[in-house]
C-alpha cells in the first residue's frame, strides 16, 4: 500500500474540481487530485458540451431541412439532407476527447499530481484511493470535496432499456422516431428540441402546471411558440405512472386524472439531479447536510476543519461556473490568500430554442426586495442585427430599484443570446445603475444593443422602439 503526503487534495476532477487544483498549483500549492473518470466532469463529458454539440447539430440539420423544403427566405435552396448520427455523436466525443487532454495538460502544467481511481475517506485527513495498480493513501492537510451530482433516477421508470438518463440520449446511434421526455426543465427541453428538430415526434411531460416553471410565464413564452412550431406535444400536469408491459409507451396520468399512453421508442427521464454523498466514505467524517447537500459557509468550508466542498454536492444553483468560482476561491484562501464567496449573480443559461439568459432577481423578487422597481423591456423584433439573423422573437429586460436606478436584475430570451450573459453579469458584478447601461456605448449592429434599450426603456426614453 502506498503513501504520499500534500497540502490539498481536492476529490474530484469536475469544472470545481480540476479549476481549483490548478489554481492551487499555480499558486505554489502542492496538490494532489483524485478523478474515478476523465478529468472534466458530467459538464465536460456528459453534460454541458456534448449537450451543446448535439444543439448545434441538430440547429444545422434543421437549417438545411427548411432550405429544403422551399420555405427560406434568403433565397436558398438545396436538396434533402440526411443525418447519420452515430458520425455526430463521434464529432462530439472528438471536442470532448480535445478538452479532456487540455484539461490533463493544464494540470500537469501546474505541477498537480493526478491520482485515478475511486476516493473512500478514511477521516478528515486520509483517504484511500483504488487504482488499477492496487490502494493508494492520500494525506492532506485540507481536503476539498468536488464529487459533484447524477441525474436523479424514477422508481417506477429506472433507467435501463428504452429509459434513458440524459447521458444515454448524448450518445445514441440513431434518432428516435418517436421520444417522451419526463420532465420540462432546461435538460429535457434542451435535448427534446434538439431531438425534434433531427426528426422525433417530441413529447414532453410534467408534473407542474407549465414548462420550464423556474422562469416567468413572459420569459418563456417565445419558448412555448417554438415548441408549437416543432410539433411538440407538452403535457403539463401530467405524472408519469410508468413503463407499457410491452416496454413501448410511457403510462401518463394526466392533469384532469385521465390514464394515457404515450408511444416511445425512448423515455428520457430529467427531473433533476443529486449530489453524489454517497460511496465515498463520508459517513467517516459526519459533515453537517443542508438536506441532500453538504452544508458550507461563505468560504466553502464545512462542519469539519480542512474540509471544504465546492459545486453541485453543494446545492443550488448545479452550474459549472458557480463551481468554478468556487474553486477558484478555495485555492486562494488554501495559498493564503483572503477570499469569499460574495457574488451578486450568477447567471444561468438555458439553451433551448430560442435561448433563455437570467442574471440575479426576477422582476417578483425585485419588488419583493425593493418595494417600488423600474422594469425596461426591448423587443429583438426592433433589433436590425436581431432581423438579419432570423431571430425576431424574444426581448431584453432589466430590472432596477426604483429610487436609485442600481439594476438587480437582467434577462433575456432570444436567438444566441446566452452570449449575452457576460455583460449581465459583470453589470450586477460591477453594481451598474440603469445610467451607466444606457450611456455605455453598444456596437451597432448587434443584439447586444438591446441590453442599452431596455435600460433606457426603464429611463423613460427609449430611442429605437
């Protein structure tokens, strides 16, 4: 049995995990990190870029398809694609394969010492790691937790055969004709989309009154329009009852209490995902929860002394990014450094059709914070750039305190817009006021523009609409 000793040992090689040790490496912190998988992650491997190759794909097929069809008004057209998936899905797993080798290069650049193989703790300074070469020990002086979240599994549809989680879907040889998806969050209708536009006849069942239900209704609403236009049928109040005896429908209880059955040749189950807690020893260091997840305070530490987690086992929101500020923050505060988690916003992305951008409070939450709010809203249908791409549906909207203008929050739906989240961001970052928005000179022709007319909306005095 071998031994070796470190400063940090971070569990975990996820976007948290592997951006924390490199930081921690660069800052001259010897660092050891333990992955069971490829470096990167669900969001690497599984989960954020194969989801987003798959998009894009099917955005071009789609293209094509209505090229094809004589309905383009740019005057182009040409004959009937194909789509040979199994050569996408390759595609794909060549850009993942890509950054999986980037990320093993960035962390042997900063002389992090990679450790493969399954992490069991021992205490609060030990662990023991199963390699392929037999058991490695691991003592740290701080230990940081990055395990990171699984999709959460149905007891009357576990995954196996044509129930699929959405890890299965990023990976399948053929397109399924006919596709049930349980769940109307942002994974299921990202990949239901992108499914419908490559040919599936796309059903989409959930629990709640409404899709997408953690956006607002107006936020949405572009959305659901698209979803009428790709012939998706949304079942919503409807719960899902479980597998057809011939394995070929998904049995749906719908929202007036009715039996139905939805014919599938796959299930795509996504309602949700849970911190991975279990499996790794913790029961050894008995950490305060805060419920499913790992309680932490403003610096990521826990319950127990040199013990930080970071990422989804953390709790909401499961973003890559929040994970990676995290990390980030951890390293520095392990080098020395003074370090906090204070971030006024994180912004979220959904990439469905058109995309859905949210940075900080919600007009509700404004009032219910502020009291009195300015709200501007611009619509892309008065964006030149906006009307040259196609993507007239969707508006920006900025929210701001109504006595000093601070802006506390900012969203958009639109065609490429999550490219936008970036400068909500930094606006919240920075503490902008609907002046600095509006006098901050936007590139014409852009969408970008409309983030400057919403905020001069909110002023009074909108130029363009």
């Amino acid at each position: 049995m071998k031994e070796i000793s470190c400063k940090l040992l971070v569990v975990g090689a996820g976007p948290g995990g592997y951006v924390c040790a490199i930081r921690a490496g660069q800052l001259g912190v010897d660092t050891v990190i333990v992955e069971a998988g490829k470096p990167g992650g669900t969001c690497l491997n599984v989960g954020c870029i194969p989801s987003k190759a798959l998009i894009h794909a099917a955005e071009e097929f789609e293209k094509v398809a209505h090229m094809a069809g004589g309905k383009s008004a740019l005057g182009i057209a040409v004959a009937a694609p194909t789509l040979d998936l199994a050569k996408t899905v390759s595609w794909k797993d060549g850009i993942v394969s890509r950054l999986n080798s980037g990320v093993a290069g960035l962390l042997k650049k900063a002389k992090v010492k990679t450790v493969q193989g399954w992490a069991t703790f021992r205490d609060g300074k030990t662990v023991e790691v199963e390699t392929e070469t037999g058991t490695q020990v691991i003592r740290a002086e701080t230990i940081v937790i990055a395990t990171g979240s699984a999709p959460v599994e149905l007891p009357l549809l576990p995954f196996g055969g044509p129930v699929i989680s959405s890890t299965e879907a990023l990976a399948l040889g053929d397109v399924p004709k006919k596709l049930a998806v349980v769940g109307g969050g942002y994974i299921g209708l990202e990949l239901g989309m992108a499914f419908a536009k490559m040919g599936s006849h796309f059903t989409v069942v959930e629990a709640l009154p409404r899709v997408l239900a953690q956006y607002d209704a107006e936020l949405t609403r572009p959305v659901l329009k698209r979803l009428g236009e790709l012939g998706v049928e949304v079942m919503a109040g409807a719960t899902a009852k479980g597998l057809s005896t011939k394995g070929d429908a998904l049995l749906v209880e719908t929202a007036d209490g009715k039996n139905a059955k939805v014919a599938a040749d796959k299930i795509l189950v996504t309602v949700g995902r849970k911190p991975l807690t279990e499996g790794w020893g913790l029961e050894q260091i008995d950490l305060d929860m805060a419920g499913k997840f790992i309680r932490i305070d403003d610096q990521c530490r826990t319950s127990m002394r040199g013990i930080h987690a970071i990422g989804d086992v953390t709790g909401e929101p499961m973003l890559a990014h929040r994970a990676m500020v995290q990390g980030e923050m951890v390293a520095e505060i392990v080098a020395g450094h003074k370090r906090s988690w204070d971030k006024r916003a994180i912004p979220a992305i959904c990439f469905t059709d058109p995309e859905l951008v949210t940075a900080g409070l919600s007009p509700e939450e404004a009032k219910a914070l502020a009291g009195e709010i300015k709200i501007g809203q611009f619509p892309f249908a008065a964006n030149g750039r906006a009307m040259t791409k196609q993507g007239e549906d969707g508006f920006v909207r900025v929210v701001a305190r109504a006595d000093n203008h601070l802006v506390l929050g900012i969203q958009a739906v639109g065609q490429g817009v999550s490219e936008l989240s970036a400068a909500f961001g930094l606006a919240l970052e920075m503490g902008a006021r609907l002046e600095d928005i509006a006098g901050t000179i936007h590139a014409h022709p852009t969408q970008g523009e409309g983030f400057q007319e919403a905020a001069l909306k909110a002023l009074g005095h909108a130029l363009h609409v």
